[in-house]
C-alpha cells in the first residue's frame, strides 16, 4: 500500500472480496489513516465501511444496492458506478453517479469471467453523456492512452500494479501517460459564454 500511495494516484479503491467484514473493516481503517488528503479514498461495494473508516467516497458494481439508496444513505460521498454495456450505460446516467467505470475493455486477470467490451464503447458513451467515464479491465502502462483517445477520463488498474516490481513508478508512468493524452484532446474543448 505504501508504494501505491507514494506513486500519487488520484484515487484508491479498497477491493476485498470474500473477506470477514471485521478484517476488510480494520484494512480500511488503516488505509484511510495513511492515505493523504490529496488521494480519494473509495471503497468497493461496502456504503456501511466507507461511512465508519470516512472514505470519500464508494464504488457500485452492477449487482450491489442501487444507486438511488446509496445516494440516500451517503448523499455528501463520491459515488462511482461500473457499467458493461451501453444500455445500463444510458440508464445508469439519468441517476446522476459521480463517475461511470466502463468494462472490461480488455481481457481482465482480476476478473477473467468478465466479457470484454472493447474500446468502442467509451467512444459512444462519451458522446452521449456528460459524466466523468472510466475505463477498467486489463490496463496497464502499455493501453491505458488508448483509453483515454477512445472516450475516458481516466482509468482503473489493478493487475498491472499489483504485479509490478515497481508500483509506484508504473503508477507515475500511467498518470503521466493518461494525463498526457487527457491534455492533448482536451486542450480545444474550451466552452464559451
């Protein structure tokens, strides 16, 4: 954890599947503790342990509660949602998530029983919605600014850090890709009044 946080991403999410709910809560306290202010903290799936550890916020996969309740319950938190195609996509939109995590765009080791979606759907959902999107599912160093030139807004890694020798930095390499690519489509996008 703590050469993830030394490589300075904007945001760490807790994942701790199949766990005791005593031990991802005492993981998560500790987290929060070492995590500075300038990171979001998210926590997967789990609204009950992002209020008691004081996470920023919380990450909704497709058969977790429904958005609406979550909304209810933690209406000041960041609340991310993960869509797999553009249906649930537009839906999942009109409920105002604070961000849209779209997937798997490529082959997944965290979750190899996921369909893959490819790129073209962060092209299409970029067009029609005006939430912050997110790619996930088999990114690394090597695709993730294919991501970002298909429609995100940034990206989720997983496998490509939790098997670096060097995590924190393959994380400044991502960023400073993502965040290079980002820059270069964005930079004529200035809305005017």
């Amino acid at each position: 954890a703590e050469k993830v946080i030394k490589g300075k991403p904007d945001i760490i999410q807790l994942r701790y599947k199949g766990e005791r709910d005593n031990y991802f809560l005492k993981v998560a306290l500790k987290l929060r503790k070492m995590i500075p202010e300038d990171i979001f903290f998210i926590i997967n799936d789990r609204i009950d342990i992002c209020q008691i550890c004081k996470a920023d916020g919380v990450h909704l996969g497709e058969n977790d509660i429904p958005l609406k309740y979550a909304r209810e319950i933690i209406p000041e938190k960041i609340i991310g949602v993960t869509c797999s195609n553009l249906t649930s996509i537009k839906k999942i939109s009109d409920e105002n998530p604070d961000y849209i995590s779209i997937g798997a765009i490529f082959h997944s080791k965290t979750k190899p029983e996921k369909k893959v979606v490819g790129l073209d759907i962060l092209t299409l959902a970029s067009k029609k919605i005006n939430i912050p999107l997110g790619g996930i599912g088999g990114i690394n160093k090597e695709n993730a600014e294919e991501v970002i030139r298909a429609g995100a807004d940034g990206v989720s890694v997983i496998s490509a850090i939790e098997n670096s020798k060097n995590p924190e930095k393959d994380i400044k390499i991502i960023k400073e890709r993502i965040e290079r690519e980002w820059t270069k489509i964005h930079k004529n996008s200035h809305h005017q009044m």
